[in-house]
C-alpha cells in the first residue's frame, strides 16, 4: 500500500493520473476511482485528483469549455446554442465559441480576427493555423502588390492598430476606475454610487466596441456600409469621451 500510495500522489501532483496504468510494465490495468480513494489519504491530494477529473470531462466533452476570462474562472459553460457572445454566469466575461479568439469581438468578425497581413509585403495567413489565407480561407490580398500601395496599406495598419490599442488601455482605465469605486462604496458617509459604477459598465462596453470596430473597419472594403460605420464609431467615440 506504500508504493501504491507514493506513486499514485506522484502521478496526480504531475497531472497524469488520467490515464495511468499499473506500475508492472506487463500490466496495463488502470486503478479506478475507489482504489484511488482508498489508497491516497492526503484531502489535498484527493482534491488535484478531482480536478483532473473535472478537466478530463470537459476536454472529453465537446459541448462544453472552460470560461475564457484572462483573468482567470473557473466555470464551466455549456457551448450550445451560446454562440458569437456568450456571458459567464459567474464573472460576466463574454466569450467568443464559433473562434479560438477569447472574448467576443463585435463588431469584428470572427474572420477578422484570425486573417493576419504582413505590413511589408502584404502576405495573407491565418493566425489560427499559420498557413496562407488563399486558397482554404475566405479572402485575400495579393502579395504582389506594388510599394506604394504596400506603404498605404501599412500606414493604414498602424492607423487602425493605434486607435485599436487606446480604446483598449481606455476600457482598462474604466474597469479600474470602477474597481476604486467599488472599494470605497462601503465606506461611512459615501453616498450611493450605483450611477457611477453603471457610467463606468457603460464605459468599459463602449470602448470594447470602439476597439473592435477599428479591427472591423479596417479589413471591410465595402465603401458604402463603410461610410456608415465610421460615422456611427464617431459618435459613439464622441459620446464615450464626453462621459
């Protein structure tokens, strides 16, 4: 029971307990879930034992992920019928599943987020896959364009890149400013700052919008629904700024 013991909390404190098999090379029997709970004592062991269960069933589970919060979560959402944007019921984070992108990106789609362009020459490719967006993806750009519409369209990335970038510092300058509201909220003789903590949501949307539609923006090539959206994000930028 000993060495059992020993090599069944080295194999779980390692994350491969999953599939572990009988020590004896001859033997391919896997110890079961019983055998593992009479033999292993340690409550801490047991408990990294459970959680590769629980990773275990949601790898094996293709309707459902993890949620995708960077700052980390640990719930578990049921992917189906939640689609483009889907909002964890424990920390709020909205999550994109028709893409590996980890946060919802409207207006951008989901092709917008994997098609990646070199400044220099223009070569289209997959972000998700690494490959040449033509021929297996929707669109493309030729590489062979001439330098000055290489140039352009550089300036125009960095352009996009830039206003895409401040939006997203902005919205983590809002979900900070709404964090210090929060902590002094409990504090005597501080008024109800509910308004204040809601201006500052509102605020933290607008400017994911705002950073999205530079990404959006940038890859349509439809002049007319173009001239649209850019007054639309002026406005909204406008409004956002003056709140």
């Amino acid at each position: 029971q000993p060495c059992w013991s020993e090599y069944l909390t080295t194999r779980i404190e390692q994350n491969m307990v999953v599939n572990c098999t009988c020590p004896i090379s001859e033997c391919y029997a896997q110890p079961t879930t019983a055998f593992i709970y009479s033999i292993v004592s340690s409550e801490e062991i047991i408990a990294k034992y459970e959680k590769a269960l629980l990773r275990r069933y949601v790898e094996c589970c293709s309707n459902l992920t993890w949620c995708t919060n960077p700052q980390g979560c640990d719930q578990i959402l049921l992917k189906d019928g939640l689609g483009y944007g889907a909002a964890c019921s424990k920390c709020s984070w909205i999550s994109c599943f028709n893409c590996s992108f980890p946060e919802a990106h409207y207006p951008a789609s989901c092709s917008h987020m994997s098609h990646m362009t070199c400044a220099k020459c223009g070569h289209g490719f997959c972000w998700r896959c690494l490959k040449p967006w033509r021929p297996n993806h929707k669109d493309y750009y030729n590489c062979s364009a001439m330098v000055s519409k290489a140039a352009w369209q550089e300036k125009r990335f960095q352009d996009y890149n830039e206003r895409c970038t401040f939006h997203h510092h902005a919205r983590e300058f809002a979900t900070s400013l709404r964090n210090s509201i929060s902590s002094i909220r409990g504090m005597p003789k501080i008024r109800n700052l509910t308004f204040v903590l809601d201006a500052c949501k509102v605020l933290e949307q607008a400017r994911k919008v705002l950073a999205y539609s530079c990404v959006y923006s940038y890859y349509n090539q439809d002049t007319e629904s173009m001239d649209i959206v850019e007054q639309q994000a002026e406005s909204l930028e406008l409004l956002t700024n003056t709140l």
